[in-house]
C-alpha cells in the first residue's frame, strides 16, 4: 500500500479518478453530476424519468439505471404500485435506503398522549411552583344546586355517609367517576331520565326551600374528563394510585320506581345527600381507610370479579365488622369475564356466585372470631343471618363494570324488562331459577321435560307445582330479549334434545334467569359492539330498543361510530343505565342515615360517661345540642400552606366564627393541658377538587374546617369554647381516639438536613408530615437523628416526598430503610431482683414472666377498653386498670389463657399505654406490706414500668410480651422519701434487671405477603422467599382464572426490594402485596460476645441477633454491649455473684 495516497487516519488523499466504463461501480465520480446532486433530487429525477446522475436520458416507464455503493439495481417506476392493486385505498410511500438521515424516521409514528407519563412530567414541572393539587378553575356544571343540598343537609334522614373501600386497583375511584358523571351536566351520554331534575317533586317532599335543581344550558354541559376525578394529587395521578382518602358530597334522586306500580308514592323516591368517602386500596394506606371509616355510617366494598376475595379486603371487612359499620357489596369488573377471560354466560355465573360466596364465608368466620373472642355464645348467631349475609336478591349486592358505565341490581335490571311485579320478578333472577322459554315462565327445575308436540305448538303446561309464572309480564317483550341473546352459550344447552327410550318426551336444560336476563344480553352487546360494523350494529341495537322497556333508547349518533371500542361501548351502556338509581337504591336500603345510627356511630369511639345529656343530644342528633365533632384527617392546602380539619358533627351545629376547643388525644377529665381554643375562620363542603363555603353545618354532616390548623393532632374532638358557656356536665366529654389494628408502623429511616442550617425547617416539615399521615411516627434518638416510621416502603417513599416538596421544600438525607426490633423474654426470672432507691430508704422486689400468646394481641385490639364495643354492646366491655372493675365477660377470657382470680383482680396496667402488650400486676401478700403506702407509690410504680416497657435495654426499643410481677416493697413511712423522683427511676431499673435474668431476646417483624402469579412462576416464589428467610403458608388456583395465589411470611428487614426480585425472577407476570402480620424472634442470642461479625459478609442465621443488636446499638449513638453495671445496684450484683458461684 503506497503511504502517500493515505492519511494518519487513514482517509485517501491521493490524486482523482479517470472516467473509465470499467470502474467499479461502488465508487463516486469525483466532479460529477452524484457529487453535485441532493439525494432527495436524485430520487425526484429518477422517480420522474429525467436524465440521470451519468447524463443518459430515461424515458418514462422505461427502466432507470441507480449506481449505489452495492451495485447497479435496474427497475420500472410503475412496477412499485400498479393499477390493479388490491389495496386501492391505501396511500402508498415508495421510499429507498439511505433517501433520508437517520434522525428521520422512514414512517413517522402518530403522536400519542400517555397520561401517565404527562401526569409525571407535570408533576416534575410544577414541583417548583408548589402546584401539587388538581383543581377546578371554576364552579363545575352540576344538576342540582348548593342550596338545596344545604336543605338536604338539615334533614339526617335524608343523608347517607359512607367510604368506597376493596383492594388496589379493584376500581373504587373508576365507579366514583361514574356516579360524578351522574351528578352533572355533560356532552357524553347525559342521563335521560334525570332531565326531569334532581327530586321531582323535591321541594314539597324534602321539604326544602328554593330551586334545587339547575337548567341544563349548553354553556353549562361540559366534556371534561372524569378519569380518577378524586385523586387530586399530582402524584396520585402519576401513581396511578389513590394515596389520600378523599371525601365529596354528591346529591341524587331515586328514581328507580318512578312510574312503577305500586311505587310511584313510595318514600324511596326522594333526593338523597350521600357524602362519599374515597379510601385508597393499597394496604400501605390502610390508615386512611380506618380514619375514613371512623366518619361513615357504612362501607361499599369494591371486589374485582376475577380476583375475589383479597387480604386487603379482609382487613376491610375486619375492620367494618369491630366498629359495627353496615356493609354492602359491588361485584365490579364484569368486562372481564367478556374480554379477558372469555367465560361463556354460564361459567361467568359460577364465578359471581363464587366471588359473593368467598366474601360471605370470611365475613361469617370474622363475625363469630369476634363473638368468641368477646366471651359470645352461640345464641348471637342470629344476628350475622339477618344483617351479615351479601345476597344480591336482598338489594345489598350491585354489579358493576365502572370502566363502561355499567351498574345495576337486580332491581334495577328487572325494570329494564317491565314495570309490572318489580319486586317479584327481580327475586327470581338470581339463584336456583331458571327460564324456560316454551311456557315463558321461570321455574325452580332446570330440566324441562316435555312432548315433541309442545315444542311445535310453541304452549302447553308446566310439567311439576314449582313453577313460578310472570303474572303481567310482556311476555312477547321477555322472548325478544331471549332470542336476541341465543347462540353464545358455548355448549348448546339452549339447543339440546334428548329422545327418551320411549321416542315420545324430549329433555331440554334450562338457562338459569341470571344467565338468560342479565349476563347473555351483556355479552351480546359487548360483543356485538367489540366486533360488528356499523350497519350490523345498527340492527342489533334496533333489536334491543324493540326488547326492552318503551323507555330504553340505544341510540348512537353518526360521529359515535367513530370513537374506539370502548368509548363507542361507554356510549351505549350510558343508554342503558342512564343513572345512580341503583346505587342509591341499595346503599339507602342497607346503610342507615346518621339519624338513626348517630349514637351507635359514636359510642364505638367515645370514652367517656354515656349516661350524660351531651350523649342524649347525640342519640337524637340534634342540631340545637352540645356541640360535639370528631376530627380524623387534616388537609393540607399547598396554595395557603395551612392544614383544613375534617370531622363529622355528631351533635349540635357549627358556624363560621365559632369559638371552640379541641382536645386532644392526651386529653382527660383531670388532666386539661391538652386543649386548644381557637375560631373557626371557615365552613366548607368538600367536594374533591373543590370546595364550598356555607355558613353553619349541622349534625349528622361532614364538615371541613378552616383557620384552625395551628394545633399538631391527628384525631381531635371540638365543643363549644369557654365564651360560649360550660358546664360541669361538658366536661365529660373525652377525646375520640380512632382505632389502627390493621397496620402499624414497622419500617423506618433516618432523615437529616443536607444543609444543617435547614433543620428547623425540616422539623416543621416532619410535624406536617406527622399530621398529614395517620400511621406515621416520628421519633428523635440520643444521636439526634429523626426517625420516620411507616407501614411500608411506598408509604415512606410518599412521605418524604411530601417532605422535600410540599412540607419543607428542602433536600434531605435519607439512611437505608431499617425495621423496627421489640425485646422480649424467654423465661421466668432466674431470680429475684431488687432495688434500691438513690436514698436508699425504699426498696422494691419484682420477677419477670413471658405473657402467654394470645393476651398480647387481646390488649392491643383493644378488647379490654371501652371503645370497640361496635355492634357488641357491652361484650367487650373493658378494664380500667383495677381487677375490682373486669367484667365477667373478660375474666373467662383472661381465664382461657390460665390466669388466676388472683392475677385479674391485681392487674395495676398495661404498658407502654392502655393497649400495650405488657402487663404489670400487684402480686405482693397484703400481710407483709403497708397498703397504704404501697397505694400512694402506686402511680409512680406504673410511670416507671411505662417508662422501661417503652424503651427497653437491649437496644432502647419497646418490650413486648413480658408480665412484670411486684413481688415486695420496703418503704419509707415519711413522704418526702416516697416522691415519685425516687420510685419511678428505680422502678425503671428493677423492671430492667428482671428482664434481663429472663433470658431476653429480640423480636422482628414478620409481614404477610399475597403474591399473584401464573402457574408456571410459582417455583421463582419459592426460591425468591427461600433465599431471603420466608417460607410459604400456601398455594393455590384462583378459581376461574388462570392465576395462582400464592400466601407467605417473610421477615420486615427482608422485605426490601423483594418485590422487585420478585418481578425480575417473573419477567414482570408476579404481583405481590406486603403488610405487618405479627412478631417473631430473631435467631440468636443477642447478649453473646463469643459471635464475632466478619465485615462485608452475610452473618449466619443464629448470629443475626447478635448483628442487630450491635448494628441498631451503633446507629442509635448507644455503646457497643449492654453493660450490666447500669441497670444492677451493687447490692444486686453481689446476689447475682453468690448464685452465679453456686450454680457453677
């Protein structure tokens, strides 16, 4: 190769190349008509038969000669597209390699709007601007008016109060954006049957005054989108996810027996005020449930058709089932029996009953574990058969598909066919009833047995007495439906004839009615509008308008038809059910109003005397009473940077500019340091994303409140203030302390300022945090670093998002998210343990003993205490500390676990506080101490046990299943030697040394997982729980789906990322949900100083004790070991000696 023609890059820099008919044709002319023309003209010349790049001349049609750098390709224009191609209406590019750079696309890709990823973007612009909320920029088009839902709003008998609740993505907020729809005004399938207004005849019949419903303008109708419409949050919308429980007040009328005999005068026909509650579904926010619930007379529970019944949902149910709350079903996501699965109609039924039957099952099993736990006998069966059975033919099971609009009862499908025997005939379409369309009767037999004859006559009679015949019914308009809906039962019951050996009957097998009335005309419309064209659509939809009632008009416009699938589907199922009436109809008939349940609602959380007159005033709910809110969620409003309190006024009326007093949770008749007075600056109804202001709420309501934020509480109650005036009585009233069972805040990390000058503004940010989220828990070590607890790693990733942006606006530091360890014990004492005071004039004796399993979880479910009596009266009626005071119900209880009379009646407390898993009892001999001295340490003795069972002294976490026993006591007869400076630290320490002679552990929680998958994953779970200290509880088939459900334990601390492991091992087929299920013990000994830790390696499984003890030791600023000399007097030390000497 000669040197010179080449660069040091190697590009030629030789001399050109000679015009030669032999040059190869890979290689450019230099200075000819290639170099000097674009490629876009190249192809414009050759495309148009002009002279080519070499000057030869092409004539049209005939063949173009293209040097590229391969070779010389030869081709004819015309023969791209020609004349007689099939597809005529196709716009056809004719485009060759390397026509274009390769940043332009061959094909440009039609841009498309992702809502997720806007939402996230818009969230990522606007987090500097402090636009975290999703709001209205005016008053939005609603069909009625806020002054006649302010009429409503005097009238409890008229209000409704409930929460959505079910599992994550189950479509609560979807079936919300439905009924929203219903309220308003809109260009999309507008409700026909609500044109009439809200209350037809609304004024005389609620007795309200003034106009209640709007005009329906076209300035007024909007085409906003009602997608998640509560979650108003920028990253609940980027989530995709619900994060805060949202309320909204929404007013609809009943019409469901308009113009139906017998019940055109009925007392249902009226407009309702449902105040709604929408909770999140993930069980992370399983707090904003129970705060929400805490507010509502009932409970909507949600489930997804396929999925069934979920953990979540069993917390759900749990939960309504211990405060009392009357529930309904909603059977949701019917589209996916049709599009997903593909179940023919009778399969599709076997699923429903199997979804509502799964449901009722877990809520029978809840109610009598509550009944036994409460010491219940089998004589409270009843009432589970009367009032905790979901049957659809009681009026207390809708179903639902929100995406499509769809959502009727029985009732309200019934209608869709004849206003004649509505009550009748929707009895008959669910069960063991079936359709025979020869006689066109419904029978209980679902084989029809008859002769040749009467199938050609098209009459005859019933063969059997169990028949059941449509009295009135349109029997032309009942076949029309069921004709329509032939030829989709996959098996051809329908069609099946079987000639007996006789030759002269034939069996034919009946379609169930919920099959033949309801499910087949379903899926013939989604099917029909899924698959047909225009024309074919036309004529089914004709075919429906014919079958059903003269009032159902399936009507598409010429523009519909251009829409997809699914709005196209949207548009014809808005025809068919055209309002709420159904929901209404079944919340009002299976949730009382707050008249009527105003009491039993707030006895449930109230801890004070019931036999007063503030609690007469909440009997009747009076408007004129004492006034009494219960405070459960605090609002944050990022455009004024102050909090709104949101509560429900249980008795008299609240006005803007009240003086008022918030008392706290701390708050008690002897001690009233923890009240508030302040004046309400506004009155607001929430409504979303927006809000509107009134000047007084009275009982029975829900009300958001303004202007007194300044306060730190997450569950408050408001009276009058002083300048109202008070009596002796008022002071009865005790703060109303909300119940968390479900979840508790097991993870936690360490926060700190980046910019140490930014720590009281992160101190403020964590108070808001605090107030913004119910479960949270905030906690400052010895170190001074801030802890943050939560009930899971979503949550905590949520609220330092809310840290850093909406509440402190600053950069943080965030540690690596740990668990939070309780200690506890193996054994009884090894000894008996003393301590002296520093004056050394008392002296006090105590043993430890591990508290049996079971009373732990009793005293934290607060079975003991007065609240959580729900629907059980007095049956778990409680403990105030005093054994004198137990009822007899609890001493059976307390008597299954082997405590003694004795025991019982000498319980002094629980620790840390009234529902802590520590019990601390008075087992000295009254002969041998002065009682009336021991009487006056008593309160000291329990500050100082509270104080040791909430920090222990392993690693200064709490201490848990332990029962600390005062065996003795030398005291001083002179007061002065008896403060509770000298009793409380020593009782500190004594309970500290007996604790550590019982053979002290650590314990981690454990959390619950429920992991969807398909079949072919579930050995990726195995190996996934194996690896990271789980184990499987068990396996099993969804029924009706092709997913397998797979249910295990598994360790806190290992919890981390393994939903992640989890999707990467699954290839992203595996869903799995984790929530706090119980404590277990750490392997190990974590007092062995024999274990030595090798850096940067895994320690074994028995050394784990060990490592987190010296881990979280070191995290906290604490020494490296316990040091026994701080918890043992000298005296104590020398005991231990002589019997440590004695035992070797």
């Amino acid at each position: 190769m000669d040197q010179d023609l080449y660069d040091e890059f190697g590009n030629y820099i030789g001399p050109g190349f000679e015009e030669d008919g032999g040059l190869d044709s890979d290689l450019s002319l230099p200075g000819s008509d290639v170099d000097r023309l674009s490629d876009t003209e190249e192809r414009d010349r050759l495309m148009a038969g002009g002279t080519g790049p070499l000057g030869d001349t092409a004539g049209a049609g005939e063949p173009v000669t293209r040097i590229t750098r391969q070779n010389i390709v030869e081709y004819d224009p015309e023969s791209v597209y020609k004349d007689d191609d099939p597809y005529e209406n196709v716009e056809v590019f004719v485009r060759e390699e390397d026509t274009q750079t390769i940043e332009v696309p061959i094909v440009k890709a039609e841009e498309s709007h992702v809502e997720r990823v806007y939402n996230i973007r818009r969230l990522d612009s606007d987090i500097n601007s402090k636009n975290f909320d999703i709001m209205e920029e005016s008053m939005p088009p609603n069909r009625f008016t806020f002054q006649f839902m302010a009429s409503l709003m005097n009238q409890p008998e008229f209000i409704r109060n409930v929460c959505i609740a079910g599992n994550l993505h189950d479509g609560k907020t979807t079936l919300i954006d439905r009924l929203i729809e219903h309220s308003r005004f809109t260009n999309r399938g507008a409700p026909r049957a609500s044109n009439k207004g809200l209350g037809r005849d609304g004024i005389g019949e609620s007795g309200a005054s003034g106009g209640h419903t709007q005009r329906p303008t076209e300035a007024m109708r909007t085409t906003a989108d009602f997608t998640r419409y509560t979650d108003s949050r920028l990253d609940e919308q980027a989530r995709e996810m619900s994060i805060k429980s949202t309320p909204i007040s929404l007013v609809f009328q009943n019409n469901l027996y308009e113009n139906v005999a017998d019940f055109s005068d009925h007392p249902k026909c009226k407009s309702y005020l449902f105040n709604i509650f929408d909770t999140p579904g993930h069980v992370n926010f399983m707090d904003e449930f129970v705060h929400a619930l805490a507010l509502s007379d009932g409970c909507v529970l949600v489930v997804d058709v396929l999925m069934g019944l979920t953990s979540v949902l069993e917390n759900v149910i749990k939960q309504c089932v211990h405060d009392g709350v009357k529930m309904c079903l909603v059977v949701n996501c019917l589209d996916r029996l049709v599009l997903e699965l593909r179940l023919p109609p009778a399969d599709a039924y076997l699923k429903i009953c199997h979804t509502i039957g799964e449901v009722n099952q877990y809520l029978a099993s809840t109610v009598e574990l509550f009944r036994g736990s409460a010491g219940g006998g089998p004589g409270d069966g009843g009432l589970f058969e009367n009032e905790y059975e979901f049957a659809p033919e009681k009026n207390n099971v809708a179903f639902a598909s929100g995406m499509f609009g769809i959502f009727f009862t029985l009732k309200s499908f019934a209608k869709l066919y004849s206003r004649n025997n509505l009550h009748e005939f929707s009895k008959r379409l669910y069960g063991d009833y079936f359709y025979n369309p020869v006689k066109n009767t419904i029978t209980t037999k679902s084989v029809y047995v008859h002769k040749t004859s009467e199938v050609r006559e098209g009459h005859g009679q019933m063969n059997g007495t169990n028949d059941d015949h449509m009295n009135g019914a349109n029997d032309e308009r009942v076949n029309g439906v069921n004709g329509a809906a032939d030829g989709y039962d996959e098996h051809g019951h329908d069609e099946m004839r079987n000639q007996s050996e006789e030759g002269k009957y034939e069996e034919m097998e009946l379609k169930r009615t919920f099959v033949a009335f309801i499910l087949e005309p379903i899926y013939k419309l989604i099917s029909h509008v899924a698959s047909d064209e225009r024309e074919e659509l036309e004529e089914v939809l004709e075919e429906f308008n014919s079958a059903l009632s003269p009032e159902v008009n399936i009507n598409l416009k010429k523009d519909d038809y251009k829409l997809t699938t699914k709005q196209i589907l949207a548009k014809v199922c808005s025809c068919l059910f055209t309002d709420a009436s159904a929901f209404v109809e079944m919340v009002i008939s299976s949730v009382p109003s707050p008249k009527e349940n105003n009491y039993n609602k707030f006895r449930v959380h109230y801890t004070g005397d019931l036999s007063t007159s503030l609690v007469e005033d909440v009997k009747r709910c009076d408007p004129k009473g004492k006034l009494v809110v219960f405070v459960t969620k605090n609002y944050f409003r990022s455009a004024e940077g102050t909090f709104d309190l949101f509560g429900r006024v249980f008795s008299g009326t609240l006005k803007k500019g009240d003086e008022i007093k918030l008392l706290g949770p701390s708050y008690t008749l002897d001690d009233d340091e923890d009240v508030i007075v302040r004046n309400v600056s506004n009155v607001w109804i929430s409504e979303a994303r927006y809000r509107v202001e009134v000047t007084k709420i009275g009982a029975g309501n829900w009300v958001l409140i303004s202007g007194i934020d300044l306060c730190h509480f997450k569950t408050s109650t408001i009276t009058h203030g002083v300048g109202l005036g008070t009596s002796a009585e008022d002071l009865e009233l005790m703060t109303i302390s909300s119940y968390l069972p479900v979840t508790k805040p097991v993870f936690k990390v360490g926060l700190e300022p980046l910019n140490p000058n930014e720590l009281p503004k992160m101190i403020n940010g964590l108070r808001a945090v605090e107030k913004a989220y119910p479960a949270s828990v905030l906690k400052v070590e010895e170190s001074g670093e801030h802890v943050v607890l939560g009930t899971g790693e979503v949550y905590l990733d949520c609220v330092l998002h809310d840290l850093r942006r909406l509440f402190g606006n600053l950069e943080i530091k965030v540690s690596d998210p740990v668990v939070r360890f309780t200690e506890t014990i193996m054994e009884s004492s090894s000894m008996r343990c003393f301590v002296n005071t520093a004056n050394q004039k008392n002296k006090l004796y105590m043993l430890t003993q591990p508290l049996q399993q079971g009373v732990a979880s009793l005293v934290e479910e607060r079975l003991f205490s007065h609240s959580g009596k729900g629907i059980y009266g007095n049956a778990t009626g409680g403990i105030n500390g005093v054994g004198a005071s137990t009822s007899n119900e609890n001493l059976r209880m307390l008597e299954k676990y082997g405590w003694d009379e004795l025991d019982i009646a000498n319980i002094w407390s629980f620790g840390p506080d009234s529902k802590g898993p520590n019990v601390l009892i008075n087992d000295t001999i009254p002969s041998e101490v002065d009682v009336n001295l021991l009487n006056q340490v008593r309160s000291s003795v329990i500050q100082g046990f509270n104080w040791a069972a909430k920090e222990g002294p392993l690693i200064e976490e709490p201490i848990r299943n332990v029962k600390f026993r005062l065996i003795g006591c030398e005291l001083s007869n002179e007061y002065m030697n008896i403060t509770p400076g000298q009793i409380i630290p020593a009782t500190r320490r004594l309970c500290y040394s007996s604790f550590l002679l019982s053979t002290p552990r650590l314990m981690e929680p454990v959390v619950f997982a429920e992991i969807q998958c398909p079949a072919d994953c579930v050995s990726s779970v195995y190996t996934i729980l194996s690896r990271r200290r789980g184990h499987v509880l068990r396996d099993m088939p969804k029924p009706g789906t092709p997913f397998y459900l797979v249910h295990a334990y598994l360790p806190a601390i290992e919890s981390f990322g393994f939903e992640t492991d989890l999707r990467i091992h699954s290839s992203g087929q595996a869903f799995c949900l984790t929530m706090f299920d119980h404590w277990n013990i750490v392997p190990g000994d974590p007092l062995d100083k024999s274990i030595v830790l090798k850096p940067l390696e895994p320690a074994p499984i028995p050394h784990l004790a060990r490592e987190f003890l010296l881990k979280t030791r070191k995290r906290k600023g604490l020494t490296e070991d316990v040091s026994i000399n701080t918890f043992f007097d000298d005296p104590m030390l020398s005991t231990l000696a002589e019997n440590l000497q004695e035992f070797y």
